[in-house]
C-alpha cells in the first residue's frame, strides 16, 4: 500500500491548492506563479489560459465535484460560517473536507476541494 502525499493545508495558499486540484483531480497540466505578495496565479500549460479558482469559486469546483457521489452542509453561527463536503471516491471510501471562515468567505469551494484531493490519494492536515 502506497503512502499518502501529504499536504498541509495551513502552509498552502488557495493559488497552490488551485493547482493540486488542476492537476490530480481533473488532469489539466498547469504552472503556478506566486507574486510578490504571495498570491498564486495558475495557468494552464496546453493553452495558457488562467486556470478556474478552484479553492475560492463554488461555481469552478462542482464540475469536479459532480463527477463523485457527495454531499455537503454548512452551518452559521453569528459570523462563523463553516462548511462540510463528503466525497465518496472511486473505491468506495468517504473522504471529508472541512472549512470555516478563517480560509475566508468561499469555505464550501475550500472544503469541496480537501474532500477531492483526499479522494484522489493525498493527506491533509
């Protein structure tokens, strides 16, 4: 049995996580650069176009995520806002991803993508 790769996910920024999905979830080569001000911009190898958000945008992770049974919940309290997502992955197993509001306001795009990258192999912490 092969070890996880593992990721820590308080020492990646969303441009970094952005690229791991392009790249192990939906097989899409890309290039990250990181700016001056540590913010990450990925592009696609093949056609040098910027890369979907993946790790802030709803809208840019549930293709991925539809191709998997799942599900998801968020919850608010005051002005926490937290979000939970279930992947089930290809060998059957439930994976979860978790965020809250300290990764900013996108916490379900965040969460869905944990869900993702630990379905396809890798340990985040």
């Amino acid at each position: 049995m092969t070890q996880p790769r593992r990721i820590e996910l308080s020492k990646l920024i969303f441009g970094e996580i952005t690229a791991l999905v392009a790249e192990h979830v939906a097989g899409i080569p890309v290039e990250l650069h990181v700016s001056r001000n540590g913010r990450g911009l990925v592009i696609e190898k093949e056609t040098g176009k910027t890369c979907d958000s993946y790790a802030t945008s709803a809208d840019a992770v549930m293709p991925l995520l539809e191709k998997f049974a799942w599900r998801g919940a968020g919850n608010r309290c005051g002005s926490t806002h937290a979000s939970t997502v279930l992947v089930w992955g290809k060998d059957g197993r439930e994976y979860m991803g978790q965020a809250d509001h300290t990764h900013g306001k996108n916490s379900f795009a965040l969460a869905a993508c944990i869900a993702l990258l630990r379905a396809h192999g890798f340990e985040v912490i």
